[in-house]
C-alpha cells in the first residue's frame, strides 16, 4: 500500500526521453492501484495497465467534463483552458455525440485516402526545400511542423499564410509552465483570428468546399450551431491537427533513424511503413498525459472500489507499455503487430482524426527515407531538447544531416 | 460467423473499416459505419475479429458458430 509520503506529484519526470517514467511499471506491478498528487494538491488514481486503462475510458461511467470536482488537470494553465472550453471533448454523451456526428464525415478513412495524393505533393514540396538548402537542417521547423499545418488548413479553408501565428498560439496551448492568463491570453488570439476567417468565409454566397465552409453552410446557417461553437471547433481541429502530428513524425525521425535495422525492413518492403507507424504510435504515444476522468458512481475496478467523485487518470502512454499486451514493450519492432494500440484513446473520445494522422504520418516517414537515405541526426540523444512539461510530447528541435 | 451492428454507438473513426475493409464502410455524410456483409466468409474470420476488437466505441459485436 502508498502510504501519504509515497504519493508522487504528476507529471512524474521522465528517467529517459523515450520511456515513460519508471513508477508506471512499479504501478502496473502492484495489484491495487496507486495514488498521484495533482498541482493542486489533490490526489488522483492512476491506472497503467492496459485492461484498467481501456475499461476506463470506454465506460459512460467516468466523465470527462473537465470542471468536476477533482478532475485531475495536469497543470494550472490546462485547468484555466480546459474550463473555458466549451466543445465536444469537453463534454459526455449524448451531447457531445451531436458534435462528433457533424465532424465524422470530414475525417473518413475514404475521404483521408483520397487526400493521400495532396499529403504527399506536400511532402515532396517541402523535401525538395530541404534538399536545395544544403546538407543540414532542423527538422522540426523545416518539416514536421509545416506539413501537418499545411494539410490541416486545406482541410479546414484556413489561409496558410498564417501558419506563424497558428503555430505560436497552439503551442501556448500545450504548454503546463505558463500562467493560466498566459494560456488564456494566447487562446483568446486563435479565437479572434478564426472569428475573423469565419466572418470571412460566412460573407461569400459559397463559402467553400472545406470543414469551415461545411460547417458554415450546413450547421451554421440551419441554425444547428452557433458562430462562437463553430470557432471553437475550428480552434479544436487547427490545434489537434498539427500540433500532435508534427511531434509524432519527429519522434518518430528520430526512432527510425537510431534503429538502421528497423528502417532497412521498410527498405526491403514499403508496405511496412503502415504497420510501423502503428507501432511508433504505441511506443511514443505523445498525449502522454492524456486520459483525466472522475468517477460519477462508485466503481469496482479489478477487486478495487473507485468512488463517486474520484479523479482519475487513465494513461494510454503506460499502456500502450504494458508487457501483458505487447511483449518486450520499450523495444523499437514494426514487425509486430501494435494495432491494439490506445495512442488514440480509446472509447467514444477517441480521436476523430486518427485516419489524417495515419496518412500523414506513413507519408512522411516513408517520403522522408526514401529520397534521404543517409539521414542522420546531428547531436546524441542526450544533446536533444524533448518536451518534458508539455502536454503532447515530442521535439523542440531536431538537427539533422545528410551527404 | 455473424456481425451486429450498434450504429448508435458508433463515433465514426472508422477503425473498422481500416481492419475489414470487404465488411465495413463508412456513410458519406455522417462517418457512421456502413455494414457491408453479415456473415463473412472463413477467409474475414481474423479481420472481423480486429475490427470488433478496435471498435472504441463497441459499436459491433461477433456471434461466433
């Protein structure tokens, strides 16, 4: 049993940049579940294995609106955020089902392939600009960010000319070391900027094949939803769609490139690239601290009543870990298969954009290796800046070479 | 084998149709799950498993022999 002075403060610190934090094993070892503090000084439980983790968020019985007492935000700054925030992942069903049912259409696995051609023009475009500069570049500005911020804003009819901007006020939003007012500050920015585009777009008779014209067209003009919602879902899908992609396709640079032998079996075989992508998924799982609920009635969870009002945290990013599900787990292996995989949260929040995600991300990776064979990463691990207190994890920088 | 459908529960991520695309598609107007066979054949015995396995949101279900 944790006894008072054994409750550890969350986030708990990384030991090393691509593993989770140690405790998550000794967590998943212990048969009772275990106890974290939150910033606040309240206490949460934390569930790591990958059956508690999956039950959890795929049961109505925990909620995940984020103003309950005791719902477990990680930082002061995503407590201001989340308690503003007024869409559908902010909200249980049936409302928040509403909201999903407007959404699905835009985001099909159909539709997302027939984007696959556009992603990956995209991706040679930014390549090509890569290659004509030289032998060097940093990865993160010159690469993975712009590509994900590109596609989203052609889905979304968002002019790219304002990608800077975006760019900032989404980090903002990630960030855990900023003053609440700081994070509010910066959201209001993004919000006034889609109001804008919005306005914009609502003026014209047409106002445009994308996801804001959509919305425009057939949610906001029948009267389904209000402009303020409209931005607020904007704001969701501008900020879910890159910040969160581009993380994914630097970390995983950087995993295929410390692991030659991995990439030489996506060589040997560019049909793996899908199968690796599953698995660089599950071994980063970057919404690492994503998974907060509170109990809305007491629930036996393996032999261990949780109560009516409990928060908790279910962490995808220790189960997608487990050595019960996926064997040797902190092991770089796209031959196994990693598609049980809960990187993308599991049960009705489960991300809407999973399939852009795929798409973009096979492309990348596979685009990227292919016509830069000899890509290096120019610094050790050591040397590399992660995002430790964010709440996407990922790269600030990676410096790479090639030639 | 038989497939049940819940499309009341489904929140269109199309998992399913990423898993067993001859049983699965998704509406073009809403995401929702499209069933394309009820009964697949031994061959989409494996697919129909992952598909209800990967399913977040237990929108399907199996009925094995």
């Amino acid at each position: 049993m944790q006894t008072r002075q054994d409750i550890p403060d969350f986030p708990i610190p990384r030991e090393c940049p691509v593993h989770p934090p140690a405790a998550y094993t000794t967590f998943q070892e212990r048969d009772e579940p275990s106890k974290v503090r939150m910033w606040n000084g309240k206490d949460a439980w934390i569930f790591t294995r990958y059956a508690d983790v999956k039950f959890i968020l795929a049961d109505s019985r925990f909620s995940i609106v984020p103003t309950r007492e005791n719902f477990p935000n990680v930082s002061a700054a995503r407590a201001a955020i989340r308690a503003k925030d007024k869409t559908f992942i902010s909200m249980d069903a049936p409302g928040h089902t509403r909201y999903r049912r407007m959404l699905a259409r835009e985001f099909t696995v159909k539709k997302m392939e027939a984007w696959r051609p556009r992603i990956r023009e995209i991706t040679n475009g930014l390549i090509d600009d890569l290659l004509a500069r030289g032998n060097r570049a940093e990865l993160v500005h010159d690469f993975c960010l712009p590509l994900p911020s590109l596609v989203i804003s052609e889905l979304l009819g968002v002019p790219y000319d304002s990608h800077a901007f975006f760019q900032e006020q989404s980090r903002y939003r990630v960030r855990m070391d900023i003053t609440p007012d700081v994070a509010l500050a910066a959201s209001k920015r993004m919000m006034d900027f889609l109001d804008g585009v919005t306005r914009d777009k609502e003026a014209l008779d047409d106002p445009g094949d994308d996801i804001i014209g959509h919305l425009i067209a057939d949610q906001l003009r029948t009267g389904e939803i209000s402009r303020e919602e409209l931005v607020g879902i904007a704001d969701l899908l501008i900020v879910a769609g890159h910040e969160t992609t581009a993380n994914m396709i630097a970390l995983s640079a950087l995993s295929l490139a410390l692991h030659p032998e991995q990439l030489a079996l996506i060589r040997q075989d560019r049909a793996r690239i899908v199968p690796a992508v599953e698995e660089m998924l599950r071994y980063h799982t970057i919404a690492h601290f994503n998974g907060s609920r509170v109990a809305l009635e007491d629930v036996e969870i393996r032999g261990h009543k949780v109560r009516q009002g409990d928060g908790i945290l279910a962490l995808a990013n220790a189960a997608n870990r487990d050595p019960a599900v996926f064997a040797c787990p902190n092991d770089v292996d796209i031959t196994r298969d990693a598609s049980a995989h809960i990187a993308f949260s599991f049960g009705v929040h489960q991300c809407l954009g999973q399939s852009l995600a795929r798409v973009e991300m096979q492309e990348a990776l596979a685009l990227l290796f292919e016509r830069i064979p000899d890509l290096r990463i120019a610094a050790t691990v050591d040397e590399l800046p992660f995002k430790g207190n964010v709440f996407v994890y990922g790269l600030h920088q990676l410096p790479v070479e090639w030639g | 084998m038989k497939i049940t459908v819940y499309p009341d529960k489904c929140v269109g991520v199309g998992q399913c149709v990423v898993a067993a695309p001859t049983l699965f598609s998704q509406n073009d107007d809403d995401g929702q799950v499209i069933q394309l066979k009820q009964k697949p054949d031994a061959a989409e015995y494996q697919a129909a498993r992952a598909a209800v396995r990967l399913c977040p949101a237990s929108a399907l279900a199996i009925e094995e022999d």
